[in-house]
C-alpha cells in the first residue's frame, strides 16, 4: 500500500534577535500544516545571527526547544529547525530534530560560513554528526546552509540511506542561484527527495534569497517558493526513492 509523506518548508522574515516575534510567526502556521508530516524551518529561526547577543540568546534556547516540542506534538509530525546551542561553555549552530513531540536527534554545524563571520561566534560540530535519522516520516539528513556545497556530506547520507535531505538555511541573495542550483543538485546527485529552508528579506545588515523548495529524487520540482514568506506543502511517496535508484544505479 502506497502512503504519502506531506512534506512542507516555512520561508520567512527573520527578524533579528527576536525570538517571540519569530516563534509568533511559526505559530501561526500550525493550523496549515497537515498531520504526521514534516517541517522544515530555515537556519537560525527564532534569531538570526545576532552576534552581540548570542550568548543570552542561547540561553533562551529552552523557550524554543520547548515551542518546537509542542508544535511537533501538536500536529503529530517531525520538526526541524536550528538554534543557538550551548554546550559545555561553547555555542554551537544546532539543528533539533522533534518527532511526534519527542526530541529524537539533534545536529550541530559543521562547515562554519566565514562570509558570515560564523567561526568566531559558534564552535564547529564534530563530523560524525552528519549521519541519517530514522523519524517516522521516513530516513531524514540534515545538512546546514553552507554545508550543501560540501558534496562530501550529501554522499555520506546517500551511503547510509537516506530518503530526505533537509537543508535549513540563511543564504544570500547575492548568491541565491548557487542555492537553487545546488539543492536542486543534491536531490538528483543522491537520488532523494530534497527539502531547502531559506530565510527571506532583511535580516540585520544581510539579505537573504528565499528560493526555498522541495525536489524529488529525479530533480523534479515539487514545490517553490522564490520571494516573499509563504508556506509550501506537498505530498510525496517515498517508494520514489527506490524506484529512482534502481532505474538509474549510482556507485556511492
């Protein structure tokens, strides 16, 4: 018996070193979401990179870990999104993992942006974070903004199976063809189904390039959204992936 997955990505407007404000704006799209999907938010969500305040704004962390807890309770899915993680007197760019409002996994960042200053403000993930989760939507990857241009991580994830890669993300607009390009890339270059999170507008100084979408392992367009906040939802059958892969067998 087929069954479809709803996969759905939120692009909007972060605003800096707000996390009510943003966690008001995740909330209320709750009642769109449909049951027993996934969600992908984009990189640093409730705050952006708002440097100077880092450090207490990692310390209101358990705020969201807890708002991201009950939305994925609440609509019985997996929810995704990345925060400021302190751990042992370090901050890390973290993404959370909830699945049916339990926390199942969490996966710090590795490749540190230095356009962005990232390596003087957050500490690197070890590597052996990059692994695949097993949720009840199916074999999940995360992969984090700059990280996608890194084929190195997408390819261990392809190994170990994955099924749908998350790239949360705040990317610049200067460079927002790299990102459709390159997550479009990913999808066919793993033969899975891909979901992008990018951030959308002004956020502090930077400006960022939305082009947030879901791809299917053979690169197809399933969903889109280039400007502007909007929430984008479809339906997906995993047995894609495995139809794919054997259609077309690619040495990993």
């Amino acid at each position: 018996m087929t069954s479809r997955v709803p996969l759905s990505v939120f692009q909007f407007q972060v605003e800096l070193g707000n996390i009510d404000a943003n966690l008001r704006k995740v909330g209320e799209i709750k009642p769109l979401l449909p049951k027993g999907g996934l969600l992908l938010l984009p990189e640093m969500f409730c705050c952006g990179f708002d440097y100077p305040n880092m450090d207490f704004l990692a310390k209101r962390s358990p705020q969201v870990v807890e708002f991201l807890k009950d939305l994925s309770e609440e609509t019985q899915g997996v929810v995704v999104g990345t925060l400021p993680f302190e751990e042992n007197g370090k901050i890390y760019n973290t993404a959370v993992v909830f699945d049916r409002g339990k926390l199942v996994a969490k996966r710090g960042k590795i490749e540190l942006f230095p356009l962005y200053r990232e390596p003087l403000h957050f500490s690197p993930a070890p590597k052996e974070e990059n692994r695949v989760i097993e949720t009840s939507v199916g074999r999940i990857g995360i992969v984090i903004c700059f990280e996608v241009r890194f084929n190195e991580y997408t390819n261990r994830l392809r190994r170990e199976g994955v099924e749908i890669i998350l790239v949360p993300a705040m990317w610049g607009i200067e460079r927002r063809e790299h990102f459709k390009v390159l997550t479009r890339a990913r999808a066919v270059e793993t033969q899975s189904f891909l979901i992008a999170a990018n951030s959308w507008g002004k956020t502090g100084k930077a400006t960022f390039g939305g082009s947030s979408g879901i791809y299917s392992p053979w690169g197809e367009i399933l969903g889109y959204i280039e400007d502007g906040e909007g929430l984008v939802t479809t339906f997906v059958d995993l047995s894609e992936v495995e139809r794919v892969r054997k259609k077309l067998p690619v040495r990993f």
